[in-house]
C-alpha cells in the first residue's frame, strides 16, 4: 500500500470509531471540552471587540453559555 492510501484508511478508521462511540462515555470528556474551547472562543471575540466576559458556563448535557 502507498502513503496515501494507509493515511486514508487510518483516517477512515478513525471516522468510524468516532461515529460509533459517538453516545458513549468514552467521547463524554472531549465533548466537553470541545463545547469549552467553543465558548472560550467567543469570549475572545467579546475581549477583541471590547467587551468583558462575565461568565463561561458549561454544562453536563454538553452544551455551553458564554455570557459578555
């Protein structure tokens, strides 16, 4: 096989765990921190433009607030 085609194959595997432990435990922490480093975001945004942040909030049904 080419560098290529392994490099393919490793991703398409990678794609497929990720799709099947979508709902489980295992992907629960990196959700979470996904939703944070979102929400983080926009409060750089609001400091860039100006603002202030207030609060960042995320909670446990992985969805988050960033109040500014």
């Amino acid at each position: 096989m080419s560098p290529r085609a392994i490099q393919v194959a490793i991703l398409v595997t990678l794609i497929g765990l990720t799709v099947w432990l979508w709902s489980t435990l295992a992907l629960y922490p990196i959700k979470l921190f996904v939703v944070l480093l979102h929400e983080i975001s926009h409060g750089i945004a609001a400091l860039l433009t100006g603002g202030e942040i207030l609060i960042i909030e995320v909670n446990e049904r992985i969805g988050g607030y960033c109040q500014y």
